[in-house]
C-alpha cells in the first residue's frame, strides 16, 4: 500500500522547505497560505527585497543592539514568514480571504523544530488578512502541529488581552 501524508503534513512540510530561504541568523521560518487545497502564497522570515540580509551582513541587528528576544520587532532586519507569505499574495492580487496559512520553524542554531506561533503583529495582520485557520508546527516530538482559527483568537480578545495569550511566540 502506498502511504500518503495527511495534508496538513504535506503542507508544513512545503512551509519547511520554503524556511531554508530564512536570512535570520536565529530561526528558519516558512509559512504558505493554501485556498480551496491550492497554494497561493509562500513567506519566509528575510530581509525586504533588495536590502541586505543578517546573513549579509554577517551579524543580528537585535543581538548588537543586546534588545531582549520577543520584543522591539521594528528593530529587526526582516520580515516574518507569515507577513511576507500575506505581502506576496497582495503583490500577485490573490486573496487570502477563507484560506489557512501553514508555518514552520526551527532553530538555525540548534537545529531543532520550534513552536512556530506567530508574533503578536502577524497575528493582526492574519486577522485582518481573512485567512481562517492557522497551523503551526510544534517542538513536540508527540504532536507535530497545533491548528487555530483567527475566529479563536477574535473571542478570546474580546473577552480578555491580547498579552493574556497562552501560545505566544517566544523569539
């Protein structure tokens, strides 16, 4: 018998190999967005197109800068995954209303997979982008994936802060 991965598998699996385009130094990050079973966009976390990279220039902005990881994302070099796979599909005039966006991450310095939750901004930014559920892949040997709905995270900052999150990104 002929074994196919489930395609949530399938395509975290897609989001990794678009994360190995990552000019982070940290983490390699790679997100899709999938409407109606067909990609429409691809991100990963990298410097604005035609600016020069972390890896470029041979060193983190944030670490020289000694800003604690998890905050002050302005001073960052790059994009993230999840708002350059929502860019890419605005360039190509696709919409993203109703689609999922699958991200994947892992550590450059250590290798191992990481819980890819997106930050407080991508967030947002899936949010207002229409996208309905997001799947991100976990550290977690056992479960490799946690699925959530934007319609999740709107309840719960309605009924309580945004900071009150419990799966947050932790840089």
């Amino acid at each position: 018998m002929i074994e196919r991965p489930e395609k949530i598998e399938y395509y975290l699996d897609i989001a990794k190999v678009v994360s190995s385009r990552s000019t982070c130094l940290k983490v390699l990050i790679g997100s899709i967005i999938v409407n109606e079973d067909q990609i429409i966009a691809t991100g990963y976390v990298g410097a604005p197109r035609k600016t020069k990279s972390s890896l470029e220039h041979n060193f983190c902005l944030r670490q020289k800068l000694k800003i604690p990881s998890g905050t002050q994302y302005e001073m960052c070099r790059s994009v993230h995954a999840e708002q350059n796979a929502i860019i890419n599909a605005a360039r190509a005039g696709v919409s993203t209303i109703g689609g999922d966006i699958y991200i994947y991450g892992k550590s450059r310095i250590t290798g191992a997979d990481i819980d890819a939750f997106p930050c407080f901004i991508c967030k947002k930014m899936i949010i207002n982008s229409g996208i309905n559920r997001v799947i991100c892949s976990l550290s977690d040997k056992k479960e490799h994936y946690k699925v959530f709905t934007t319609d999740e995270w709107i309840k719960e900052w309605q009924e309580s802060d945004i900071i009150d999150d419990k799966f947050k990104y932790k840089g």
